[in-house]
C-alpha cells in the first residue's frame, strides 16, 4: 500500500491542502493549543498534540518555510507542530544571526539535526544557498532527516553519526525524539551509534580548517565533550550555537565555554535585544525564564564573526530607534 501524499502548508499564506474534515479540525486545535500555550514557554503541548497525533492518519505534513524551503514531519508531531502557528518563531536567536548572515560565505555544521529544519532552511535561496552538513546519530530521526535534503533538491549533506570528544561508538536512548541523547546510562539500552568528533570532519576531508562556518550543537548533554572534540575547527571562523537547558541553573555549557576554552561567551539578551558578550554568568539566571525549554548560548574566537555581531547589534539598536520615531 502506496503512502498519502503528504498534507501541504503555506506558511506564508496560511493555506492547507490535501487534508480531510478530521484533519482540518486538528490542525486548527493545533494552533490554538501553541497560541495559547504560547504564553506559558509551550508548557504542555508536546503532550496534548502527540495525544492528538494518535487520533490522526499516519501521514506527513510538508510545511513551505518560504518560497524555496519545504519541511516534512509526521503530521500531529508534538515537537514542530507548532510551525501551523504562523506567529510562532522556532528557535528565532538563530535565526537573528542567519538571516543577517546571508552575504557571508559559511558552511553550516548542524549537529543533532533531529528532522534538519535549519539545515533546509540554511541551504535556501532567502537564507543565502549555504552549505550544510546536517548530522543526526538516531535510526528512527535520520530517514526524516534524509527525506527533507531529497525533497529539497538533495542541496545539503547528511551524516548519520553523533558527535562527542573523539571517533568511536556510542549508545543513544531516550523516548523523544527531539531528546535523543548518548550521554545517558547505556544500560538502558538503545541503538549504538557511531561518534566522530567535530576535528574528525576535518581529517575527513568534508570541511577546510580555514572556512567560516555556523555550527549548531543542539547534542542533548553532550555539547562539552563535543567543544572538547572541535578545538581546531574553533580556532577558524566559526560560531558555536549550543542548547542549555533552562533546567540547568548551574549553566554548566556557558560556565566551560566563559571558563575553559578560548571562546567569548554570547547570548540574546530579550530585555536589550541584542546579542550580548557575557563575562559573567548570572545574566543567565534571568535570561533563562522556564525550566522545561532550551536556550542557546554563542561561542566565538572569530574576530569576523564578532564584528558581524558588533555590526548586528548596531542595525538592531537602529530598527528600535526607527520604530520609537514612528
């Protein structure tokens, strides 16, 4: 038996296509549920869309991000379900520093890539047409992951493998699919995984020591062991963009980037909407409002990438003086 088609959402336009009466219903209680939990850092509607998930077909729902970039994903998905909100924002620190990145020449290192919504997003004409190198350890992710770079043109690489502090293997557990993580017990069990280090792309022959690039570390308890793993490829051009968990009040990834390494420390700061260079860390404790999300933190030793920064906080502090005069 052949699979649906998939359910097709405009973004931009807010039409949905291909979807029955039942799904129809659900797709508009699946906004509902993200604007109202909104409010609360989406507390809850993980749960209540996967409970809605399990009511639905078994087919995917193809999301145009823009004219140039789709994304698929089982359709009801608690975790990016939330892309049917047209005012929700995904990760929008990120995308601050991508869209002002277009004219840059960089490659994008997308580590943990779960379905590869950057790296889609990264490789499309609006975002620049970068290079992507999207990396993702898990079975059941990386054919959905591997299906996105099909259906968009087959633009960006896939690699399936995690990445930690040096080559070798790995178990990799959990029950979401969003929080895979090979830092658990492996007892637990899980698949085994192979583990490269980020150094080891380089031995590989897959990126120069001397490019640019934007490297996203969302590696769910694993971003030390992967900094500790990058040393060269941190000393060219690069940023690294890692998850902190608001649950962590010791901020433990900013406190080994400030403290261990050669790196400033960069976070977006809400209260002055720039991208702020931390020298200490209990601008953190305020920054980090709900325990239950993740927050990313900026690590740089790129003297081009900080005056890019420097150059973006400029044109923020400008568009805000703009809009006080209106």
């Amino acid at each position: 038996m052949m699979a649906q088609a998939p359910i097709q959402f405009d973004r931009a336009s807010g039409a949905l296509e291909g979807a029955n009466l039942w799904e129809r219903t659900a797709a508009l209680a699946l906004v509902t549920g993200s604007k109202i939990s909104s409010h609360f850092s989406h507390m809850g509607y993980i749960a209540c869309a996967n409970l809605l998930a399990k009511t639905l077909p078994k087919r995917n729902i193809a999301i145009r991000l823009n004219p140039d970039a789709v994304f698929e994903f089982p359709y009801g998905d608690g975790y990016w379900s939330k892309l049917l909100n047209r005012s929700y924002n995904y990760e929008d620190e990120l995308e601050l520093l991508f869209s002002d990145s277009v004219d840059v020449d960089y490659t994008l290192l997308d580590c943990g890539a779960n379905y590869g919504y950057w790296s889609v997003l990264v490789s499309s004409r609006p975002f620049g047409s970068h290079k992507a190198i999207a990396i993702e350890p898990s079975g059941q992710n990386y054919p959905k992951l591997a299906n996105n770079a099909r259906i968009n043109e087959g633009r960006f690489e896939t690699m399936k493998c995690a990445i930690g502090a040096s080559r070798g293997t790995a178990r990799l557990s959990g029950t979401k699919h969003e929080a895979f993580s090979i830092a658990g017990d492996p007892s637990v069990g899980g698949e085994e995984v192979p583990v490269i280090a980020l150094d080891n792309l380089i031995d590989d022959g897959k990126v120069a020591s001397s490019g640019k690039y934007l490297i996203k570390l969302d590696v769910e308890g694993v971003e030390i062991e992967a900094i500790k793993g990058g040393a060269r490829l941190l000393q060219a051009d690069s940023v690294i963009m890692c998850e902190e968990h608001g649950s962590d009040r010791s901020h433990a990834v900013s406190r080994y980037i400030l403290e261990q390494t050669p790196l400033k420390l960069i976070v977006f700061d809400p209260r002055s909407n720039r991208m702020e260079t931390v020298t200490e860390l209990s601008i953190l404790d305020r920054i980090k409002v709900s325990t239950h999300v993740g927050y990313n933190v900026f690590g740089t030793a790129s003297a081009f990438w900080q005056d890019r920064i420097d150059a973006l906080n400029a044109k923020n502090l400008n568009a805000k003086s703009a809009r006080r005069m209106q």
